[in-house]
C-alpha cells in the first residue's frame, strides 16, 4: 500500500538523519476502540530543546495528533507513533497554540500526508501556514470553542485564551474524562525526574510555578478557566511539557492556579 512506502522511507530516513529514536508511547486510557497514547520522555533529545509530551487520541480506526511537536522531534514523535498506530489513519492535528514546540512539524506531517486537517484558533489562521499548510488545511475554531468530530466521538475544543496564548484552546474528551491542557500544568523538572504521572502533588507543583507566573498572562482568564473547567468531570489533565494530573490531583492543580499570581515580571 501508499502508506506503507511511504512510512518505510520515512522511518528508513529517521535512521539515516537520527541514529536512534528515543520517545516512547505510554497508554494513559483504553475502552475498546477509543485510545489515548502519550508519547513522551526523549532522554537523547538534546538540553536546548525543552521536552513536550504529544498525545494520540484513537477512535473507531481514526487517530487525532494533540500538539504534535517541533520539527525537530518530528522523527521521533513520527517512530514512536508508527509503533503503535498507522499514521496513514491520522485524520487530522489539533494545535493549542501556535508555538514552535506545538506545532512547527506540521509541514512534516502534511509531506505525509497531505489530507491532514489541522485544528487551531481562527486568530493563528494565517500565521500558521508559515510552518506548512495550505487554506484548505486549516480548520479554524471559534473563541467560544467547537466541537471536533472523530470518528462518531465527539471531541470539544475548550476556550484557554491567554494562556499563554491569546488565542488557546484545550482538547476535552468527555467519555474519556481526560482534559488535555497544553501549556497549562506544564512542568519543567530535571532530567532525573521522569515520572509520567504526578506522585506528590506539594513536591510536583514547584516545577510549575515559575513557568506559569511568566508564561500565562492574565489573571482575569486564569479565573475563567478554573470556573470552565471545574464544571467537567477530569479524571487526568494532559499538559504538553511534564507529568499528567490525575485523580484528585486535578482538582488540586485547579485550587492551586487559580491563587496564583500571574502575568506579570517579578523584579
Ligand atoms: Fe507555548
């Protein structure tokens, strides 16, 4: 099959350019044919990149790429991915926001496949196409959210907006209970800590206050999104950079950002 040359010669190019492969896939939840893997934790990804997580939603065969990462780490993200699920089935990207380590692949993945959608607030929709794409790639989303449809499951998109992104949106799968959350909850820890869950919430949160003090920019919609999403049910929130929340940890991260103070430049 087209696909199956097509991944060939992109793996046989990894090895060629990379040497190895280092991210692995980890499933965080599976009922049936509804699937989210994590592929994370690059230990040969070099010290001046900072370390993203990428999700894979899987429904009913078809698969939806959360922040699918820098161009850098498309050779990894694309091995680690391959192992798991055909990326020929990959309908489409979901971007957060419109940073590099978000979404500068998106040219790589669309030389793979040149149908894939890409999901993104309307404000970055003519930005975007900088990376890759073409108009009709674009799928943009309304500030209030939309829902994005997978294969009969329905995914929301979930209003973020300065956070830190001006235009920002999270990813809620309702069956699954998962909030995946972009920017918000990331934390930045040493290498040595490499833990792909939260274990104690007073010792994890350390690595996340001095990004979110200077990455998220308003207070005002800080509030709003802890009043958004408190009303979902969240067994585990899905930051794009350090360990998932679960359980009541979520909760917890909700109490503990929206006391903090954000947004402006300690002297
Ligand atoms: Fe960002």
């Amino acid at each position: 099959r087209r696909g199956d040359s097509i991944v060939a010669r992109q793996l046989a190019a990894i090895r060629l350019f990379r040497g190895e492969c280092m991210k692995t896939t980890q499933t965080i939840f599976e009922d049936g044919g509804h699937k989210w893997t994590a592929i994370v934790r690059d230990p040969a990804k070099p010290e001046f990149l900072i370390d993203t997580n990428e999700y894979l939603v899987q429904h009913g065969g078809q698969g939806l790429l959360l922040d699918p990462g820098g161009s850098e780490i498309f050779p990894a993200v694309f091995s680690a991915l391959s192992s798991e699920f055909d990326p020929s089935k990959i309908a489409g990207i979901f971007a957060s926001h419109q940073d590099p380590d978000i979404v500068s692949s998106l040219a790589l993945w669309l030389e793979f496949n040149p149908q894939m959608k890409c999901h993104v607030s309307w404000l970055w929709g003519s930005f975007i196409p900088h990376f890759g794409g073409k108009g009709d790639t674009f799928v943009p989303l309304p500030d209030e959210g939309a829902v994005i449809p997978l294969a009969g499951l329905q995914l929301q998109a979930v209003p973020a907006h300065y956070l830190h992104s001006s235009g920002n949106l999270h990813l809620y799968d309702r069956q699954a209970r998962i909030l995946f959350s972009g920017d918000v909850g990331a934390a930045l820890f040493p290498a040595e800590k490499q833990g792909l869950f939260v274990e104690d919430f007073s010792s994890h949160i350390r690595f996340a206050e001095g990004f979110h003090r200077r990455w998220m920019g308003s207070n005002e919609a800080k509030r709003q999104w802890c009043e958004r999403v408190s009303h979902l049910e969240i067994d585990m929130l899905c930051p794009q950079h350090g360990a998932i929340y679960q359980g009541a940890d979520v909760q917890r991260f909700i109490n503990w950002f929206d006391e903090l103070h954000v947004g402006v430049l300690r002297s």
